[in-house]
C-alpha cells in the first residue's frame, strides 16, 4: 500500500473535539449564535480537511492505486505492554475517506439543523458541546490505526450516545431510554473486546495493516487449522457490531433512544454510530471472507433483523419509532451484503442511507416541530398543504428508501440483491441464496410499504389535529428546511456514483473503495458476473417489489377508508403479536431483567450492605474508636501507671527467656 505521512489527520478529529471543550467550559455565558457558531465552524473545516485528505489521496497513485493509497499520522506512543503496542496513529484511506465525509458532511447539516430546532432550549451550549465531541468520538473509531484506537472511539460514542438519549434528564422516560441504550451496547462491546483480544492472540497485532499482512500470508492448511479459533474471534466481533448497529439479539436500545432530540436522532442513529459495526466488518473484511460460517451468520441474521424490524414499523404509530425500526431494517440489508461478501455494496447502501434516512428524521422533526410536539402520527393528516417544503422532502426521502427507479436507494438496494445471487459460492451454494433472495425482496417490498403508509397518514388525507397543533402550525425556518433540502438533492443523485456496470458507464463509488476492501486473490471466493440478463432480472424484481409496496400503500392508507382497521381486527392476534413488538421487550424483561434486578438486590443487601458498609466501613469505623479508646486510656498522664505497664512488659519478657521462648 502506497502511504504518505500528513499533518492533516489530527486537525481532522481535534477540531470538533476543541468546539466540544468550549462549548462544555463557556457555551452557557455565551449568546446563542456564537454558541452555535463554536459548534458548527469545526465541523465544517473538518469537513474541508476530510475533502482536502480525499484529494489528496487521489494524487498518490492515479485511478488504478486510487484506493489502495492511504494517509497516515503517527502522534506517539500509547501502549507498549509486552507484545502489545498501539500508538496514536491514524489511518486515511478511500473506506476511511468516504466515512469522514459522511460523518462530517452529514453530521454539519444535522448541526445547523439544530440550531432552529433546539433555539429554545435551555440547554443549547450543552447540546452542542455533545454533538461536537460525538463527531470527534467517530472519527477517532473511523481514523484509527489500530483496534485498540477503534475500541475508544468505539466506547467514545456510546457515552456521548447517552449523554444525547438522555439530554432532557428531567424526564424519568428519557432517562431510562439512555439507560437501557448504555447497557445493551456494553454487552456488545464486551463481545468485540473479546473478539480483539483474541485475534491478537492468533496474529500477535492490532494493527489492521499488519492484520491483513498477516491474512496474506497464511496457507490454506493454516487457514483450516486455525479455522475454529478465527470464526470465534470474528462472531465475537460481530456480536460486538450487533450491539452498535441494532441488531438481533441487541437492537432492543434503537426505538427507545428516539427519546433524545430528533436531530440527535438523525445523526446518531442514521448517519453515523449505527453504522460503526458495518464499518468494522468493512474494513476486517479480510478475516471474515477466511470463516464462510461467520459470514452465513451474518447474513442470515441482517435479513431476519430486515423483516423483523420491517413488520414491527409498519405498525407503530409514533413517528420516530416508525423511522427507528426502518433503521434497524435498513442495518439489516447492510449486514446481509456483508454476509454474502460484497462490502462494497454494504458501504454502498451505507453513505446513501445516511442520506436519505437523515433527511426523513429531519423531516419528522420538521413535522414535530410544526406541532409544538406532536409524534402521534394518527393525530396528524393533510400536511402536506401547509408544510410545502417538508412534504416534498420528506416524499423524496421515501421514494429513495422504497427504492423507486434512479433514487439513491434504487441502486444500493439492488447491488445487494444482485449480490444475493452471484456470491452463491460464498453461502455454499445456491441453496442458501435461493431463501435468502424472496426474502430479501419482501424486506423490501415492506420497506416501500411502512415508508408510504407513514407518508400518507402524516401529509395525505384530511387533518386530524389537536386544536392546540391547529394554533401553531407553520412551516419551519429555513434554517431547518435548507438542510432538507441539500439532503434531498444526494437522496435522488448520490446513487448515480454506484451505476451497474451494463450502463456502459464507470462505477465511481467501486473504483474508489474496491482496492482497499477487496481480499487477496488467494481468498477471493466469488467471480463478479458480467451477465447483463440476470443483473437486470434482479433489478426487475427489486422494483417490482418497491413499487408494489408503495401501490398497496397507497390503496390501504392514500384513499382513507377503513381497510387497515378491518384488516387488523380479521387477523386479531398476529395484529397484537406486531403491534407489540413480538414481546421481545417482555421477554428480556422476563429473563434478564429479572435475573439482573435479583442480582443486584442480592449485592445491595448482601455485598453493599452487610460487607462493605457493617464489615469494611463500619468495622473499621469501630476499631478505630477501639484503638483509640484503648490508647487514649493508657496514655493519661498518669506516671505510675506508665511504669506498672513498663514492669508488666519487662517481667513478660524475662518470663519468656527463661522458658526459652526468646533468644535475647
């Protein structure tokens, strides 16, 4: 690999993190603009800088070294404990490049966003300051050098993650959201720091450089020898990835963290920590095409998790959660390109998701915002006349998520459908791909389906407002409708740098990132097909799927009408067993919630109570008082008692050399 050392990496991610010092230490003194202004001047010169890095990068190699070029910083040493060293260093590469400019870009329309959103907060320095060290938290997962850097950054945006759930901490609800958000990633993350120290026990590094160095050159026979340890190293780290990116079994923390403020919810849980897992799998690629059963996991849980969260957002009625479980959805078609060795089309789906599902949480803050707080989205309606510029984004935002001909969506969804049918060998077959495929067209079809049901309920139809929403509905300022609309401009052409290679027309998003996620030859496992037929069946089939969701959607919900209330009461318990989340909450609640409040009941009375405070504190309260009683009677003052103890003492010891217990 082709690497240059620059000066531009640290700025980079120390820019926003300086913004997040300000802002925390005097944002409050400060008037709001120029609070505002701390938080969005570094992220968009680390933006200029994440740009300025990428271009760089293109002038390392020309087209064809293009990816394969990186970047790099060393700023000094961190650990150096044995075997184990990891530095300050970071690492730019076109995977790296192509997630800066997503957290930066995305992430400072999200800040400018805020400024009209939370411009009534009290807490808006504070908020800021959040946001601002949030993105320095990502880009220090996604610029790290080594897996011990990523883990900071990795646990650094799962603090802030709660800091933002929970931001409005008067609120008990909220409070329990970030809670809950906080422990189900600790329970992923202690998966992935078991994942890395074992690989670091098979390769004797943490350095992903020095990972795929090593990936290159083991033998088949080392492969297979190794085989066991390996797959347990990469399921632990996709556990890991589980936690951050909401899937089964730790997707539970993603509909409850809507709590925080809807553009937290726009940056976090669509744009950027999400995506952290599908990152880490990206960029390990290398390992996980060496274990086909990792790989099959995978896959099969991100299509499971696709239609899981599918069916649960097509029944909730608050207007986040519905965008919550489209997430989660979306993760899973992400997960499934990963399991079936296409990442390129996992990272693919990632940047124009970030696009488009960032412009609909923004829109849905749009509509809240309009209604002084309303979700509720069956008290809405008919918004579509009086909120012009967030219905036509929003509506963009939806038919790019459906997959509608030419959106951005359009053409990552398809890749991973495609992908499903030519990486067969990878799944062992064309057995496995032949369930996955179906499957993977109705995630789709009900990805059109719950997106336009949302659509028309909120801005088709008549109006089903409170009189208090009535009295203060308005558009809203352009400084929240700009970035809707910057954001609806990608959602429709960022698809376009992913064209199918039958256009006759070069695939700008695979020729950047191809060299540096693609595995050596010795492990390449598939053969990408040129057949022009089957792509476009593939093509076919997804449209069909997307369109035929929004059509049912509109027939359901576009005309009014009461066939989705009578449908639910035909079909009474399967309607509860969605409506309710298949009780996935109830279930852990039952087990582990249970099981961990017994726990700590059991410490509190046993452990906390009894041997710390009665035996430790208390104990040694009580000596204390003891010794000093006791000492405080002997030492009184009084002579001849000095020399009574002193005689007692002298005759103890003659007694004892006499008996020959003491060597004088």
């Amino acid at each position: 690999m082709n690497t240059v050392a620059t000066g531009l990496l640290a700025p980079l991610l120390l820019l926003p993190l300086a913004g997040a010092a300000l802002n925390g230490a005097v944002g409050r003194f400060l008037p709001k603009p120029l609070s505002a202004a701390i938080g969005l001047v570094p992220i968009a010169v680390s933006f200029v800088l994440a740009l300025v890095a990428a271009l760089q990068l293109h002038g390392l190699g020309g087209a064809e070294a293009y990816g394969a070029a990186a970047l790099t910083q060393d700023l000094g040493e961190w650990l150096n404990v044995g075997p184990l060293v990891a530095n300050w260093a970071l690492h730019f590469d076109a995977v790296t490049a192509v997630m800066a400019l997503v957290i930066t870009g995305v992430g400072f329309l999200i800040h400018l966003y805020s400024v009209g959103y939370m411009h009534d907060d009290e807490g808006f320095a504070k908020y800021f300051a959040y946001l601002n060290l949030f993105v320095a938290a990502m880009l220090s997962l996604v610029l790290a050098d080594n897996l011990i850097l990523l883990f900071l950054g990795w646990e650094g945006v799962g603090l802030v993650s709660w800091l933002l759930i929970g931001f409005w901490y008067k609120d008990a609800e909220k409070v329990d959201a970030a809670n809950k958000a906080f422990i189900a990633n600790r329970v992923g993350d202690l998966a992935l720091m078991l994942g890395v120290f074992l690989l670091f026990g098979l390769a004797g590094t943490v350095h992903v450089g020095e990972l795929r160095e090593w990936v290159s050159h083991l033998s088949p026979a080392q492969i297979t020898a190794g085989g066991t340890l390996l797959t347990t190293s990469t399921m632990l780290l996709f556990i890991g990835c589980t936690g951050k990116s909401a899937q089964i079994p730790l997707y539970v923390w993603l509909p409850d963290a809507m709590a925080g403020p809807t553009p937290v919810s726009a940056l976090i849980h669509a744009a950027t920590m999400v995506t952290a897992g599908i990152y880490l799998m990206v960029r390990l690629n290398f390992l996980f095409v060496l274990t086909p059963v990792t790989l099959a996991v995978v896959a099969v849980i991100g299509l499971a998790t696709a239609i899981m969260a599918g069916t649960i957002g097509l029944m909730q009625n608050d207007i986040k959660k519905v965008l919550a479980y489209s997430t989660i959805s979306q993760l899973g078609f992400m997960f499934l390109a990963v399991g079936v060795a296409a990442p390129a089309a996992a990272m693919f789906h990632l940047v124009t998701h970030a696009f488009f599902k960032a412009l609909l949480f923004l829109g849905s803050g749009s509509v809240i915002h309009a209604l002084s707080g309303e979700q509720d989205i069956r008290r809405m309606g008919g918004l579509g006349k009086v909120l012009p510029s967030t219905s036509k984004t929003f509506l963009i935002g939806c038919l790019a998520i459906a997959g509608f001909p030419l959106t951005a969506g359009f053409f990552s969804k398809d890749e991973i459908l495609w992908s499903i049918m030519n990486n067969q060998q990878v799944l062992g077959g064309p057995a496995l791909s032949s369930v996955l495929f179906p499957l993977a067209l109705f995630a789709a079809f009900l990805t059109a389906l719950y997106m336009f049901r949302l659509y028309f309920v909120v801005f088709a139809g008549e109006q089903r407002l409170t009189d208090e929403a009535k009295s203060h509905l308005h558009e809203s300022p352009a400084v929240m409708t700009g970035p809707l609309w910057v954001l609806a401009i990608l959602s429709l052409v960022a698809g376009f740098a992913g064209l199918p290679h039958f256009t006759g027309l070069p695939n700008l998003f695979h020729h950047f990132i191809a060299p540096v996620i693609a595995p050596t030859e010795a492990l390449v496992r598939s053969v990408y097909s040129h057949d022009s037929g089957a792509i476009w069946g593939c093509v076919g089939a997804g449209t069909v799927a997307g369109l035929s969701g929004m059509g049912l959607a509109f027939v359901l919900w576009g005309r009014g009408g009461e066939r989705p209330a009578r449908l639910a009461a035909s079909w009474p318990r399967l309607h509860a067993l969605v409506l309710n989340k298949y009780y996935i909450d109830e279930l852990y609640e039952f087990t582990f919630g249970k099981a961990l409040r017994i726990k700590s009941r059991v410490y509190d009375l046993f452990v906390d109570n009894l041997v710390i405070d009665t035996v430790a504190v208390g104990g040694a309260g009580w000596l204390s008082t003891f010794s000093g009683q006791l000492i405080g009677r002997l030492q009184n003052g009084n002579l001849q008692r000095y020399l009574t103890i002193a005689f007692i003492g002298l005759a103890i010891v003659l007694f004892l050399i006499a008996r020959g217990g003491v060597t004088p």
